[in-house]
DNA sequence: CGATAAACAAAACGATCGTTTGACTGGTCC
DNA sequence: GGACCAGTCAAACGATCGTTTTGTTTATCG
C-alpha cells in the first residue's frame, strides 16, 4: 500500500477512559479518519486506539458506513448551528456589513477545526469533498441547504449588483478558499511562535478580506 | 462499504485497443482513480476496465504505489508545461496585467480537467490534496514549487503593494478556489445546453474575476 | 532455425478487510 | 432465585486485497 509517514497513528489519542463506548468510538474515529481516510481506517486500528472491542463498531452503529454518517452529522450539525446563530446575531445589527456575513460564514468552520476534541474533522470533509460522491452531494445539499440559502439571501441583499448565476458562483469560490484554508495543506503553515488562536484569528482576518473582495468585483 | 451510485462503472471506458498495455493501464487508473479513490481502486477493477491481465500492473510498474506515482507525474508534468508556457507568453507582452498572468495560472489546469483523453485526474488531484500527506506534500513542492514560484513573481510585480506574507496568502486563497471549481464538487453544474468548451471558458473568467479582485483587495 | 528475452496469462499466496456468531458478564425487574 | 437484556469479548467467517509464482506465448536477432 502507499507508504504513508503515519504507518502507526504516532501519536496517543485522547481516549477519556471514562467516556461511553460510543463516544470513544466516534472521538478515535474522527481523528483516524481524518488522517487516514474512510477507506483505508480499518475498523481494527479504530477500536484499537479507541480502546474498545473490534465488534463494538458493529453492535453500536450497525455498520461502518453508518459510523461515518454518525462522525459527519456530529460535526455538521454543530457547524450549522454556529453559522446560523452567528448570522442571525450579525443581521440583528442595525447596519450589516458584507464582512460581518462573511465572518458568520467563514468563522464558526475555522473554529471547527480545532475544538470538540477533535480539530480534525475539516480534513474528513475536505477529503469528502474531493470523494465527489453523488450520495455524499445529496446529503450535504439535505444537511447544508437551508444553512446555504440563508447565507445567500443575505449576500444577495449586501450584492444588488450581481445577478443570481454571478453570485453563485462567487460563493462557491469562497466556499473553495474556505476549504482549502481549514483542510491546511496550502503553503501556509502556522509559524510555532504564533498561537492556535492567533493562527486562526489571522487566516479569518486574510479570508475575509480575500473573499470580501472577490464577491465585490466589477 | 460505503454505498456508492456507481458501484458498477456505469459507462464505458475509452479503452483504445491498440495502444499499448502500459498505456491502458494508466488512462483506466486514471478514471477509476478519480472515481473511486486510491485505495478503493482495486488492481481488477483496474485490469478489468483497461482489458490487460491482473499481473500486468506490477509487471509494468512494479506496484501500485507506483502506478499512483505515474499517473500523477504524467499529469502534473502536462499542467507544469502548459502553465510555463502561458506565463512566458503573457510576460513576453509589452504590458502584461494581473488577469493574464491569472489566466496563465488558471485556464491550463481547467483545460487538463477535459482533454488529454483523461479529463478525471483533476479530481484526483483534490482527493490528493485533502489526503493531506506529508510525502504527497514533498512530492507536489519538488514538482511544482519552481512553477508556483515563477507565478509568484509575477504576481509580486503585478502587486507591489502588497507584503510578502500578504501575497503567499492570497495566492493560496486562489489556488483553494481554483481546486474547488476544478474538483467540480461545487454548486454549479454545467448545463445540459452549454457545451463544454463554452462551460469551461465561463469557469474561467468567473475565476479571474473573482481572483484578480480577491487579489487586489485593500 | 534455434536462442534469448520481453510480454502475457492463469492460478495461487498470505494478509487484511467488514461482519457475524455464540458465549459470558453485570445489572434490573418480577 | 430466576428471567431478561444490553454490553462486551474472543474467535471465526467469507470476501477481497496486492503481490508472486509458474508456465506459455510472442517477438527479436545471430
């Protein structure tokens, strides 16, 4: 197989011994996923760093297949709610500004990729994302559609330039810029005297003013 | 596994039956690799689709590590080439500005996305990119890098307000974008009545667009 | 022609995969 | 106490994986 240079996860998971089964499963999950991909994570390297017998995937979530829709809607739910609670507290404003909407859009994913215990779940959607499955398209459009339409009623109302096809395109770009950001692999890598916070503070503040500006062409 | 609406190929594969089975294997490896991932792609899957023999894989190319590696380098070289080339063109001008130099950068990696008989290995590529390994990343900056720097160049004299940090920024905030609307995961779908050529040629100046204002900002 | 080597094909190898089975545990309720 | 049940566990199941082996065909060249 592809040598990787994670053969052995390397580094201890952060298995609360205390925490349920199916929390530890879906913690050890998550993180071996993220790092190895929903394919080639074997079940047996899971329970092992989970701490759990190899039978306990199938008890509790039937299947594999259904463990990894478990992992996604875990995090796709919390995204969605801080989205739209960041929205809705930035359209209450007397004036909103385009950087405000994209702050709620871009904002609450950046944060996503470092708390929850996890911090790796933007790499499991950034690989998901390229998987390009059909079924996967459907049940992000069922979990993300609404979140989506919302943001793009307000952008349209910060845009009454842009026609419909030019603004949806435009947000799709963001959308891509966001993606690459949080999955972390361009040339830009957090500097080791510059926090976690910091980091991310900064990539949102570079976002924004990127993106702020794209949406504002001519 | 996970369920997937073409568990099956579903459609034919352009096997030409003359080339060679060293060329076969490589233009199925390409569109099963895009299809199905790396590590799902099975070798008879693979010799099935390209109609050679199961043994003919590491008969040819040893592994399938290494197939991986061909398959991207065949690629990645044509991408490095055309791009070079764009660029020495736009910079040979009397006055070059920053949406061609966005041209030279952009259209050479949507035009690989169809032509070359392959026109998956796009997709590939994202699902490389968030696999996020570390020896992909080496592989990708020894490949690349000279490119990414000769682009960069450009940019900075194209920009020269802009600060160092600033621009390595914003170009990996273009190149998250590009991947994205390469990777065809987006929103936006080419439409039945608009022909590839014309759909592909639309992508891209959406993507100027946006980029050169992205890049531009304040 | 006969020799040499590259190319192809069929079959099997050991390993690993997701899943299932059946036994055993500890606790809960009648 | 005995019946019940969710939970855990070791062990095994059949399937599929990448790779190797072994033998045959095909082509090249002295």
């Amino acid at each position: 197989m592809l040598k990787r240079s994670f053969d052995s996860i390397g580094w201890a998971l952060p298995v609360n011994s205390s925490a349920s089964t199916k929390e530890r499963i879906l913690t050890a999950a998550e993180a071996l996923f993220a790092q190895r991909g929903f394919e080639a994570a074997s079940l047996r390297q899971l329970t092992a760093a989970a701490g759990v017998n190899l039978a306990a995937v199938n008890y509790h979530f039937g299947s594999k297949d259904n463990l990894v829709e478990e992992v996604f809607k875990r995090r796709l739910d919390q995204l969605n709610n801080r989205r739209l609670a960041a929205l809705k507290q930035v359209t209450a404003q007397s004036e909103t500004t385009l950087e405000d909407v994209l702050g709620a859009f871009i904002r609450p994913a950046l944060d996503l990729s470092h708390d929850g215990g996890g911090g790796l779940f933007m790499r499991v959607l950034a690989r998901a994302f390229a998987e390009h499955d059909d079924s996967l398209r459907k049940f992000l459009s069922d979990n993300y559609g609404h979140v989506m339409r919302q943001f793009t009623t307000e952008f349209a109302k910060l845009l009454p330039g842009l026609s419909k096809e030019e603004l949806y395109w435009r947000i799709d770009l963001v959308t891509g810029a966001l993606t690459h950001a949080m999955s972390g692999f361009g040339i830009i890598q957090r500097k080791s005297d510059v926090s976690e916070t910091t980091h991310r503070e900064q990539t949102a503040e570079h976002l924004i003013r990127f993106a702020a500006a794209g949406l504002r062409a001519p």
